[in-house]
C-alpha cells in the first residue's frame, strides 16, 4: 500500500495503509501502527462515514477532498484542514541483503567502453586476484575468481597483454558491469 505526505493543520504527517481485510487496515501515521476499521454500513466518503480504532468509533465527514489545494476534514466535532501530497513509494524488503555502494550505470557504460577493460559478468565476492599491475597475461589466463550464488566463477583474459588496472582486491564486492582490470 501507498504511504502519503500530509498535512494536517499545516503539520506534516507520514500516512502509511496496510490493508488487512475487507475493511480493515493498519494506518501507520509517523510510524506509530493504528488498527483501523471502516463502517459495516456502505461508505460514501464523499459524505460521512465511521471508523473505528481500537474501542472507539469515530465520524469522519469529508466535504470535497482536493489533491491540488488544502480542504476540510471533520472528525466527531472538529474540523481539521488537509492537503494531500502525492504518494511516495516505498520500497518494502522481506530479507535483509546488504547493498554495495555501486557506480551508476551511466558510469558503468562509460568504463566498458574502455579499451581492455574486462567486467564482472555477474555481481559477486572476488574471492582470489590471481595478478597485478604490469603483469604480461595470455589469453584464457584466470585474471581473478568471483563467487555468486555459492559458484565460483573465473574470470579470464580475453587477450594477451600487460594489466593496466586492476580495480579489485580479495574480499571487494562487485556489480555485474563493473570494471575489474584494464588489459594493455
């Protein structure tokens, strides 16, 4: 479900819905959870409708709501002004999966384009470097070992000549993309 910014008597609030049920949903206003359930009754919320949190029931009448500018909101007896921001998406994780700091693809793009350059074929854990600056390689030469998914992977020379980079060290993490050696 969505989460909003809005504003409630000119203060900002963080909604978040999580639907439950049919009527039911959990609204996370600044990160604090509310179980709340609409009226059994139909709902037009373009007039008046009940939710209820917890034990209590409240009357919420809505005049005319308006993404462009503030409008009013009633609750039992009190009128509260709104303005609705645009949803912001939210990106919800169900496992936990550290993320690398890795350059942009616009970087990536530039450095493939590099004469020599060998990237990573997949995004993984260089396990082993197997050369260093200013070595000679021939083709096929294993350059470095990657592991991804529990594999481990070699990654070769694709042709002989001198290593002018080497951009990787054991342990580093890498992007599929990225430039690991530069071959001269």
């Amino acid at each position: 479900m969505p989460t909003y910014q809005i504003f409630i008597d000119g203060k900002p609030r963080k909604i978040e819905l999580t639907k439950k049920g049919e009527k039911t949903f959990v609204v996370k206003i600044d990160e604090a959870p509310l179980d709340v359930e609409l009226s059994k009754e139909k709902i037009d919320f373009e007039k008046q409708f009940s939710i209820k949190m917890g034990e209590k029931t409240y009357k919420i009448e809505l005049f005319k709501v308006d993404r462009e500018k503030p409008f009013p909101i009633k609750v039992e007896e009190t009128t509260f002004k709104a303005e609705v921001k645009t949803p912001v998406t939210k990106t919800t994780l169900t496992t936990f999966t550290p993320t690398p700091l890795t350059p942009t693809k616009r970087t990536v793009t530039q450095k493939q384009i590099i004469e020599g350059a060998v990237t990573a074929p997949m995004t993984g854990r260089i396990i082993s470097v197997k050369v260093k600056k200013g070595d000679q390689v021939k083709t096929g030469e294993v350059l470095c070992i990657i592991e991804a998914m529990k594999m481990e992977n070699e990654i070769t020379a694709p042709q002989a000549g001198t290593v002018r980079e080497v951009n990787v060290s054991d342990g580093s993490s890498v992007s599929e993309g990225e430039v690991l050696f530069v071959l001269g």
